[in-house]
C-alpha cells in the first residue's frame, strides 16, 4: 500500500512536502513518481526517480519541485517550492515495486493528496 500525505490549501509563493510511504511486504522498490491531476485536465507526470538519484521534471515545475527518496524508509518525497495556483491539484503517488525475488514489478498507486494554491 501507498500512503501520500502533505497535501494542503497555501498561498502562492508558498511551499509543501508531500511524501508517499510504501508499507506492507514488498522486496524491492524501482522507479517511484508522482503525477498530479487537476479538475478537467488530463493526469501529468510532475517528478520521477529512479533507484539511484537520476531525476525527471516536467517542464513546469522544474527549478521548483524536488523529488527524493529514502530507500531504508521506503519513502518518497517532493519539495514544492514557488507553488503557483497552476500546481492546484490531487497529487497520486505511484511506485514501482517487487512483491517478491522472483516476481515481476507491478505498479502502485497512492489514495492522492489535495494541494490547492490560492492566488
């Protein structure tokens, strides 16, 4: 399971720390990322990183947002800084895991979390 949290009403310029925990039996964990969706919009990939410290951004966020992981605590974080009322969304957290040595990895996905920026 994934549990996303951080998520909050704050106001532009302002920031927040999501973080995601993975929890329950998994073996390994590979890529983890976070997407957001905004109300009529499509979902889009804000931030992903691998097992090492290779990082992708979407072009809007990037000098603003930082994603990280702590491996040994199974969790994801992304440092919002700047927020601007166009990062309001719900923010899903998705991992990339093994259940176990021989399975193959499956997706996951968090419940989301409610960023809203006010102007």
């Amino acid at each position: 399971q994934l549990q996303a949290s951080g998520g909050g009403l704050v106001q532009a310029g302002g920031s927040l720390r999501l973080s995601c925990e993975v929890s329950g039996t998994i073996f390994s964990i590979g890529t983890m990322a976070w997407y957001r969706q905004a109300p009529g919009k499509q979902s889009e990939l804000v931030a992903s990183i691998l097992t090492g410290t290779t990082r992708t951004y979407a072009d809007s966020v990037k000098g603003r947002f930082t994603i990280s992981r702590d491996n040994a605590a199974k969790t994801m974080y992304l440092q919002m800084l700047g927020l601007k009322p166009d990062d309001s969304a719900v923010y899903y957290c998705n991992v990339r895991a093994r259940p176990g040595p021989s399975s193959t990895y499956y997706g996951y996905w968090g419940q989301g979390t409610l960023v809203t920026v006010s102007s």
